[in-house]
C-alpha cells in the first residue's frame, strides 16, 4: 500500500519529457571542483517548487523526507530567480511548443484576472472587487490555444488599459512578422475599448476585435463573423488558478510571484504540446 509520502512523490514528480527540456537550463547539480558533501539534485528541489506553487504550501513545511528541507528548496529558489532560470524555461518551453505544433499567433487574447495577496508587496494594491482588500492583477495575453505568450503583474487597482500594450510588449518569445495573408487578430474585451489603447494595438499591426456593449448589442444586433474567441484567456486564467500559490499571492517581492507565474506556464505549454502530439 503506498505511503502518504510516496503518494506526493509520484504527483510531483516532473515528467522525464519536460525534464528533458528543463534540466540543461538548471546545469550541473554541483559545480565540479566544489568539496563538501553532495547537494541536493536540481531535479528534487525543482519538484519541490512545484510542489509548493500547486499546493500552496509555505515553504518550511515542505516534505523534507520526500524533498529536501524548506530552507534548502528556498534558497534555490531565490539563486535560480536571480538567474531567470524559470524565464528562460518559459521560454525554452514556447520554443519547443512551436516546432512539435506551432504557435496559433492568427489569433491571440489579452485580459486580465484579480486575485488575493493578503501580504501586500510590490505590484499589490487594493482591490475593487474584495471591499479594497490587498490584491494583485495578472494580464495575461495567450494565444489560440491558451498558450500564455506573454504576462504583466500589477496592483489590483490598476485599469486593464493602463497595462494592455505592456502586456503586448512583453512576448517572451519573437512574435513572427505580419503579411497579408497571415494577420494576427487579438481579441479584448470592453474594458480595453479606449482611443488610446486602440492605437496602440492597431501600431502593432494587430487586427483588434473588441467585444460589444449589451446596449450596442441591443441597439445594432450584427451578424458574427467570426466565433468567439476571447474565452480561452479565460480559461488560462483558470489554469493558472488551479496552482494554489498564484490563486493567492504570498510573496511580497513582485520577482518572486513573477517566476511561480513562470513555472506554471511552463506545466500549462507542456500539457498543451502533450494533449496534442
């Protein structure tokens, strides 16, 4: 019968095809030439920040017998963010999902989400929607798929307009070049339907499809030309809510949140390319 502990230990292991990919960004577990006594692999201390991001879990109180010691897995944690490690994976990650499939850039979503940071810290501030409680926004522009391309943090309070080209601005990965016959369309919806922020999508050579106002629906009813196709930065936004640890931000240095926002992307393109391979 398998223990509590070999229980979390099979689902949080990373899968041998991911860390495939992840392990040469990590490099060696220790660097050769260095006395002492063995460190802990790269590979079980990774597992652990999974463990922690979908969780939820405070560091101190992961399983150091499955594991390694909270304090070890921390430390870690703060070397490879200071490094971007877990940016440069995101990265490797859209990457390898664009030569097994290919990006859908033809069409692309940008929204944002609100959550909890009981905490405050940077880009945290009060929230709108939870009676002025510290919180934080996560815009997030994906493509076709759901495949987070790009992702900003804020405080709570902060408009959806004021961090849209931000967001735009912030590909990890070289958008491909537009021509006529490949346009790329991004999808907003009324929050968002500003000069300004129009502009600059249109600067950006995207073909912008903003959702309507029930009063313009009301008013001028339009036959659709194209499917819905906003709901699926909603469903990414979902999936980064399934880890514990981004539906409710414990970290008070913004870097930090930034790269748990990372790692799940990763997990979230990997799925994506293994659902469809």
């Amino acid at each position: 019968m398998a223990t509590k502990t070999d229980s979390l230990d099979t689902i949080w292991r990373t899968p041998d095809a991911l860390w495939d990919l992840i392990a040469p960004i990590l490099g060696p577990d220790k660097p050769p030439g260095t006395v002492g006594r063995p460190s802990t692999p790269n590979r079980v201390l990774f597992d652990a920040i999974i463990f922690v991001l979908r969780s939820g879990c405070q560091w101190q109180v992961i399983p150091r017998e499955t594991y390694a010691p909270g304090s070890t897995v921390h430390g870690r944690f703060r070397h490879w963010v200071q490094q971007g490690v877990f940016l440069h994976a995101w990265q490797t990650l859209l990457h390898y999902y664009d030569t097994q499939v290919g990006i859908a850039w033809k069409w692309q979503a940008l929204d944002g989400v609100i959550t909890k940071a009981p905490l405050g810290g940077e880009a945290t501030g009060p929230s709108p929607v939870d009676r002025s409680k510290t919180g934080t926004k996560r815009s997030v522009l994906t493509d076709q798929r759901g495949a987070p391309l790009a992702v900003e943090i804020t405080g709570a309070n902060t408009h959806d307009k004021t961090v849209a080209l931000a967001t735009l601005d912030g590909l990890v990965v070289k958008r491909p070049e537009k021509v006529v016959y490949r346009l790329h369309h991004l999808c907003l919806d009324q929050g968002y339907n500003y000069d300004d922020v129009i502009e600059g999508v249109e600067e950006r050579d995207y073909h912008l499809h903003v959702a309507k106002s029930e009063a313009e629906r009301a008013k001028r009813p339009v036959k659709k030309k194209h499917p819905a196709r906003r709901w699926v930065v909603e469903r990414t936004h979902a999936w980064h809510n399934r880890f514990r640890r981004l539906l409710i931000r414990w970290e008070k240095k913004s870097t930090h949140y930034q790269a748990l926002i990372h790692v799940a992307s990763v997990l979230i393109i990997f799925r994506i390319v293994d659902r469809l391979t």
